[in-house]
C-alpha cells in the first residue's frame, strides 16, 4: 500500500450517494422505518430501508457496587430465541425522556437500584449498515437497593446476577454475553485504568 494515497479518516466527508426519495412505511413506539431511494453514477438507482430511533437515544448503564460487583440481568430475548445477560438497559417510556432519566428508571427498575452518581461514557450506532439508532452507556457508582418493577410478559421478573468485572470480562471474551451494549461496557470499563469512566 502506498502512503501517497493516505488521508486521515473524515467520517463527514461528501457523501457518494444522493438520496432520492424517502417514505416511512412502519411506525412504532421504538422505531420507524423507512423506505429510501438512492443514486449513485455506478450503482444506478437502487433502494434501502432505515430503521429510525424512536424518541431518541437508547440507554445502557454498567452499575458496580461498592465492593466491586456488577448487575447483570438475565433477559429473554424473543428475535433470538434465547437467554442474554445484560447491563440494564432500555428505551425512553414517553417522548422527551432524556437518556439520563433513562438511566435512572432502568436501573431502578431491572436491576434494582438507585445510584448517587451517574455520568455517561460513550454512544454508539447500534447497526450502522441499517439502523440511525444510536445507544448512550451511563456508568453508575454509589448504588442503594430500591424496589423493582415487573417486566413485561416475555421476561415478568428476571434474575439479577452480580459479578466482578473479571468475571464479566471472562464472560465478554468467552461468548457467554452476546449483547452489544453490554459487550462495549464491560470492555470499556476494563480498559478504563482504576475504572475511571467518568474522566
């Protein structure tokens, strides 16, 4: 490869696309999706669907209590067909939720606690290919047990399962937690020296 052809990353650069035309075809609380019409000089006209957020960012909070021990919470995922375990984590229940109210009603509610300190470390695309939808992670310290809600009918009262971050980490690497948001927060936070999220 030729360092002649080198150029430094710009993810706004001029985009090789024009977008024709664009028609919302599916409207729900979580999302929307729309059919768009695209062009390019070698492609031709051709089309995609978007899957748009609905009522803002998605949320993820890694809790760690104060003897060092993580909630997870044990989900049954129906596009899946199976079990996960992952951070607490969720959507806004109204339009103008911020993702920090978010947090607060999510932790509470799926794990179980209240926290005196939250602050968010990262957002992220969930699947770029497809998807606008973008996630917030929220790291919370200082954590007090508090009274949890029911779920709804695919999970009515999941397991909460405390880990140390090794462990956690170990599940990451090992295959056994297989959801995004919780993969980038236990990895973040175990790159994150003396667990220094909020720095």
């Amino acid at each position: 490869m030729s360092n002649e052809t080198y150029r430094r990353f710009d993810p706004w650069r001029t985009s090789p696309l024009k977008e024709e035309s664009r028609k919302q075809i599916v409207k729900s609380h979580y999302f929307n999706v729309d059919q768009v019409s695209l062009s390019s000089p070698q492609a031709g006209t051709f089309e995609r669907y978007v899957l748009q957020g609905n009522n803002g960012d998605a949320v993820g909070v890694l809790a760690m209590t104060d003897d060092g021990l993580i909630p997870l919470v044990e989900q049954y995922r129906i596009p899946t067909h199976r079990w996960t375990l992952e951070i607490p984590g969720g959507h806004a229940a109204e339009q103008g939720e911020k993702p920090l109210d978010i947090a607060v009603r999510k932790l509470r509610e799926e794990a179980g606690y209240t926290a005196d300190h939250l602050v968010q470390f990262a957002r992220f695309i969930d699947t770029p290919s497809f998807s606008a939808q973008h996630t917030a992670l929220f790291f919370a310290t200082g954590l007090h047990p508090a009274d949890r809600s029911d779920f709804g009918p695919e999970t009515p009262r999941p397991d909460v399962r405390l880990y140390t971050l090794d462990q956690a980490y170990e599940m990451a690497v090992n295959g056994t937690i297989v959801d995004a948001k919780t993969l980038i927060a236990i990895l973040r936070l175990h790159s994150a020296p003396d667990h220094q999220l909020d720095q």
